[in-house]
C-alpha cells in the first residue's frame, strides 16, 4: 500500500499543472487508502480528524502516507488516542529501533494533526525552540518550535526527552499542564495560552542499568505524563513474531526461511544490546534493508557484511562479535536444512 501511495502521489505531482480532470481522479485515490488506515484502528472514537482544522500552510506538517503499525494485540495506537483525548500528552518508552517516532507520525495522520518534531539530545537553543528577534522591533520577532506548537496546535514530539537541558526544561514546565500556557519573557512577557488542540507526546530509551547513558527525566515532567507506553522489539532472543519474519520477507523482496534468518539473528543482537554488550540493536527497518541486499543476490553474510555489521560499530572487535553470531545462525540453519 505504501508503495501504491507513493506512486499515486507520485502521479499526481507531475498532472498538477497539465491535467486538471486526473488530478481528481487520484486525489479520490489517496483519500480511500487513508481511508483504509483508519479502518486498521478503533482510533475515531478518541480523535476524529474530521474535528481538526489547521490553516493551509501547517497541511504539509500532518504526515501522509505512513504505513501501518505492527503490534502483538497491544492496540498501541488506541491507547495513544485515549492518552491524548484525556490527558492531552503522553510517554512512549523504549530502546531505538521499536518504532515509537512511527507511530507518533501514524497517530498523527490519523488524527489529522501537524507534527512538531525536536530531538531533544541534539543540541537545540532555547532560541531555536521558543523564539528569538531577528531584528529591531516587535514584528521581527521569529516563534521557536514550541512557540508555534503552542499557538497554532498539533504533536509537539519531544524524541529523547531525558537528554533535554534543564533551560528548556524549565521554560516547558508551565505548559505541561492540560490548559497550560507560556510566558514569552524575551517578547514582553507575552502570554500564549497552549491551542485546544496541542497534544505532546515524548518519548525515551528506558533508564536502567542495561542501558548505559540513559538518564531519568526531569521530575516536573514524570508528575504532569500521566500515561506512560512501554515498547519493545518484535523479536528479541529466542522470542520470534512471526508478523516481524512476514514483514521483513514482504519488504525486503525474500523469502520467508531467508527473512527467518535474519529476523532470528536481529533478536540475538538486540538481546546483546539490552544486556549492554553491544552499542546498538538493529530496527526491523534496519532488518529489512538487510533483506533489500540480499534480495539482489548477495547471501545473508555479504549482506550482513554491508549492512549490520558496520552498522552496529566501527570497533573491529565488535563487528566480529556480530559476525560470530550471523554465522552462529547460519550455521543453525544449515544443520536443521540437512536434518
Ligand atoms: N511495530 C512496528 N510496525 C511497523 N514498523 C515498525 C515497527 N517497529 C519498528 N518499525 C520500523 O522500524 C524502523 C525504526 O522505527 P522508529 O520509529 O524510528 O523507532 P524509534 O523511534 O523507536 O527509534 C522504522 O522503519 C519503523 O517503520
Ligand atoms: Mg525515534
């Protein structure tokens, strides 16, 4: 489906200036498989895009397109609806890879909300996210990301949130009650009350000893999150979904003993990554490029070799940890083909 988007997406750029008549045509198109996504979920009866209307310029902040969001009967983005039709914000926690910016992006087009996105581990000014004067004068004043979030509505997505610096912490503080507001103290203590439809979700690796770097989040925060979504891989150590092995076979263009495989080895490194003993755990997007290789003839080493490995560290030593465990699997799956 997403691939049909893209090329109906893609048609329909190139018929804006020549043809008016087919632009209809496959603009209805979009509107069905959108359609279609919200059949996927019980999402309306928590938020209903039908209720949101952002000015023409914020259209291209609400995501299109998104594919949908595999889970094991959690109903996830439900439950993200609820969290935000009740309490307006919640957390999503979980180490990399367990596709919690995804799903921010699908309960967005679901809900027809623009998206505000700020990886809080990068460093970001307190300028750049609530505002700063570009010139003399009132009118050159310039909103910062929260700034525009708060007066015009939409996600506010905070990725990262326990690495945000304590300046901008502070300054969030105010907003994070539902009927929040926030003081401009640079722009005249202007007071901007947070738009009836600013929602923020925030999202983390969890803190724990596993995790070597982590920190836990800022306290005022913790107290105003009411909702708190833990997510992990969909397979990890001798733990394999079969929805994940079906995924990564459709995606990656393999078949499903090939995908197998690397679905089987994905959850060995992402075991070893949660016990601390290696830098990175691999995605199931990470997973399917893998596939993507391998679907163009190399075997799943070469591929391995191109992709996960390099992937995961530029230490040697560590690479030829990885390297010991895609052959460990390999291995495995030769013995039980002969058996
Ligand atoms: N349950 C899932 N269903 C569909 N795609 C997923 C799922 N989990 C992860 N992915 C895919 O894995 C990749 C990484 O996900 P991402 O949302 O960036 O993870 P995170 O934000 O938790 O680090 C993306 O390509 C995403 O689409
Ligand atoms: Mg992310």
């Amino acid at each position: 489906m997403e691939q049909k988007n893209k090329i109906i997406s893609s048609i329909n750029r190139t018929r804006i200036t020549s043809d008016k008549v087919n632009l209809s045509v496959s603009v209805s198109k979009i509107k069905k498989d959108t359609h279609s996504l919200s059949k996927m979920y019980d999402f309306k009866k928590y938020m209903d895009s039908s209720d949101m209307a952002f000015p023409e310029e914020m259209h291209e902040m609400i995501p299109k397109d998104t594919p949908p969001y595999l889970d094991n009967g959690e109903h996830y983005v439900e439950r993200i609806g609820r969290a935000l039709k009740f309490f307006k914000q919640c957390a999503l926690i979980g180490p990399s890879g367990t596709g919690k910016t995804h799903i921010v992006y699908l309960v967005a087009e679901l809900a027809g909300l623009p998206i505000w996105e700020i990886n809080c581990g990068l460093a970001t000014s307190v300028f750049d996210l609530f505002g700063r004067y570009v010139g003399l004068g009132k009118e050159n004043w310039i909103d910062g990301l929260i700034t525009g979030w708060c007066r015009k509505g939409g996600i506010l997505y905070l990725d990262e949130a326990n690495m945000m610096k304590q300046d901008v912490a502070t300054k969030l503080n105010p907003l994070l009650d539902q009927r929040g507001h926030m003081v401009l103290t640079e722009k005249d203590s202007e007071i901007i009350h947070r738009h009836k439809h600013a929602y923020m979700i925030i999202s983390m690796n969890p803190v724990s000893s596993e995790f070597a770097g982590t920190k836990p989040i800022n306290a005022a925060m913790r107290r105003r999150m009411s909702v708190w979504l833990n997510f992990d891989y969909m397979s990890i150590g001798e733990n394999i979904d079969e929805k994940e092995i079906k995924m990564v076979s459709e995606r990656g263009g393999i078949s499903l003993s090939d995908a197998e495989c690397i679905v089987k080895i994905g959850a060995r490194l992402r075991k070893e990554y949660k016990m601390g003993d290696l830098p990175y755990g691999p995605s199931i997007g990470d997973l399917v490029n893998w596939a993507k290789i391998c679907s163009d003839g190399a075997s799943i080493a070469e591929g391995g070799d191109e992709t996960l490995v390099p992937m995961t560290s530029d230490d040697q030593e560590v690479q030829n940890e990885v390297r010991q465990i895609i052959k460990k699997v390999l291995q495995i799956k030769t013995i039980i083909k002969t058996l």
